[in-house]
C-alpha cells in the first residue's frame, strides 16, 4: 500500500499539539513533524490549569501550531491519508477544541478520522524513539492527572488497568508541594532541580499503599503531600529557615520509591520483561534513575521517552493512530463525543 501520513491532534489539557508521522508497511512509525503550543504561563498566576483559558488558548493556536507542524514537515495538508485526535480523557472544553478541528480537517481532506485515547498515547510516543513494544509489555504512566499501572498486550487494541492512584496523581502532588516550598507551578521541574541539591534521605516521609493490606498496585499521594505541608508548617512554627532542597529530594525519593517498587512488582508477577515509564513525571530524573537502578538488579529491559516526548503532544496522538490504522481498526464516525472520562481501556471510540 505504500507508506501512509497520519496526522495527529492533541489538546487534552494546557498543550496544543500537532503531530506528524509516517506509518511504513513493516508497520514502524517515523517521527515527522511535532508542534506544540503551551499555554501553561497562562496558567501558572492561578497555581493550576483554569479549564476556561486552556480552552481559549486552544482555539488560539490550533492553526498556527498546525500550519507550523507541516513546515516542519516539508508536507502539505493534501499529503495526509488519515487524522488521529485525542477523545479523552482530558478536560471537556479542551477536548472539544481538538476534536472539532480534527472533524473539519478530516472532513476538508476526505479522510478517515479516529477519536483515540491520550493515556494510550504516552504509551505508544515510546516506539518514535524506540521501535515496536514488546508483547506484552508494563506501562507505568504518570501524569499530572494520571498515574496507572498498565498491562499493554497490544498498545492499538488491549490495555488493561492493574493499578491507579486512588486520590492525587503524583504529579498534583507535585505541584502542590511546589506551593508549599514557594516554587513555581508547574511544581515538576522546580523540584527536580532544587531535588540535586538536597538529601533524600534528610527528612523521612511516608510511602503511602504500601501496607500489607493495600492494593498491591494502588497509588496514593495525598498522604504524602500533606505530611510535607505538615512538616513545613511545624518548621516554620519554630521559626526554623525551611530546607527547601531538602524537603524537596526527601518529597521526590518517596514518590519515586513507590512509583518505581510497584512497578518491579507487576511485571515480576506478569512475568514481563519490559516497563515503559511515559507521561509528563516521566522526564523526572529520579524517577528514571531509580527505575533504571531497580530494573537492572531485577534484569527488566527500561524504556523512557525522551523528555520532549513524555509531555503532553501532538506526536504522540499521531503515533497511536498510525497503530490504529495499521491494526485494521474502523474509522471514528464524524458524530463521535469528546469524553473527558475515557477509560484507558478504550483505545479508539
């Protein structure tokens, strides 16, 4: 048939992406083209993404990050042969904004459209820099709003949820211990950094669910996140000077703890010998470091997608779509529903 482009829509959240990829006929998928537009600065005065401004702010950049992305390419619009757009999960009117240029574009272009799932995303983002997943293979995604334990059997048709956060994902306890400490949201990368200077093993903060009688593969966070909000209110009550880096790498090295001990154990119990780690607290240099160190001692092939490709974007959608095509898989009907609820499960609606 002959090498197909497949073009792919991201605006789940506070990213526009558009992405571009070239789907072979040994099924490998290269990375075009990858246009991102962030309005996170937007965001950043009210300490967390005001649904309102993303949604406008998406409407704002669709076709100039689109435009961007197919000069990027050296493609024209006429050059693609299918569109992906992500359906869910991701915040109703953001959702909207993609969904509905994605309807126009494929309308306009007379090609197939298909609604995919932007969790299933961060997943298959891994095979642009990595080549095909191993069958099956662990996903340990997390996110800003997601944090999940994933068995991929087949990323363009099967996932199947072990695990998941039961209260805050780690990346809101991130941000919201980046409040705390009187660091800049998003708290990720602030923390990271002021994280290299401290001691992880200066204040000693609780690894929540990871109790005899937890769910083996269940998260949770928020027990966390306020024991560092405790620890610095006792602090400051004495009138002691905050160790921010400190606090920091103690915060990091128990999500990072957790993150990466459940993970060893789901694939240890599903005899599989591969963990994709994805999603945007993926680009976390402890997380990767730890589960790298854990994965070798446990003889566990790691896969990270570079950092660029772990956040939220538009290469990601394209990639899961170009899976989706070259699975078989029937076209989206033009009248399908964003659903900010979408079960990872649901690959393509």
């Amino acid at each position: 048939m002959g090498a197909r482009i497949v073009m792919g829509i991201e605006s789940s959240c506070d990213e526009t992406g558009v992405g571009l990829v070239r789907l072979h006929d040994d099924g490998t998928v290269e990375l075009l083209a990858d246009a991102v537009a962030s309005s996170v600065d937007q965001h950043a005065r009210f300490g967390g993404v005001v649904p309102e401004v993303a949604s406008r702010a998406h409407l704002e950049a669709m076709v100039p990050t689109t435009e961007r992305a197919f000069a990027d390419a050296g493609l024209r619009m006429s050059d693609v042969d299918a569109i992906a757009v992500t359906a869910g999960p991701g915040l109703a009117g953001a959702l909207l904004v993609g969904v509905a240029a994605a309807k126009a574009y494929s309308a306009a272009l007379d090609v197939p459209l298909y609604g995919v799932n932007h969790l299933a995303g961060h997943i298959a983002v891994d095979t642009l820099q990595h080549g095909p997943l191993p069958k099956p293979c662990l996903a340990l995604l997390v996110s800003g709003g997601h944090t999940q334990l994933l068995r991929v059997d087949d990323v363009a048709n099967t996932i199947v949820e072990l695990g998941s956060a039961v209260d805050d994902a780690a990346g809101e306890a991130y941000d919201k211990v980046a409040r705390v400490l009187g660091l800049p949201y998003p708290g990720g990368p602030p923390i990271d950094r002021a994280a290299k200077a401290g001691n992880p093993s200066a204040i000693a903060f609780p690894r929540g669910m990871t109790g005899p009688r937890d769910a083996k593969f269940d998260f949770s966070f928020s027990g966390l996140k306020t024991a560092v909000a405790r620890w610095v209110e006792g602090a400051e009550r004495r009138g002691e000077e905050i160790p921010v880096d400190d606090v920091a790498a103690s915060f990091q090295e128990a999500v990072a703890d957790v993150l990466t001990a459940k993970a060893i154990r789901a694939a240890k119990d599903a005899g599989i010998g591969t963990i994709v780690i994805s999603g945007g607290v993926a680009a976390n240099s402890r997380l990767s470091s730890l589960a790298q160190e854990r994965c070798d001692k446990a003889g566990i092939e790691l896969r990270v997608p570079r950092p660029r490709l772990c956040t939220d974007n538009g290469a990601m959608i394209a990639a899961l779509g170009a899976h989706v095509v070259a699975a078989g898989a029937k076209p989206s009907s033009l009248d399908f529903a964003a659903n900010p609820a979408l079960p990872v499960g649901t690959v393509s609606v």
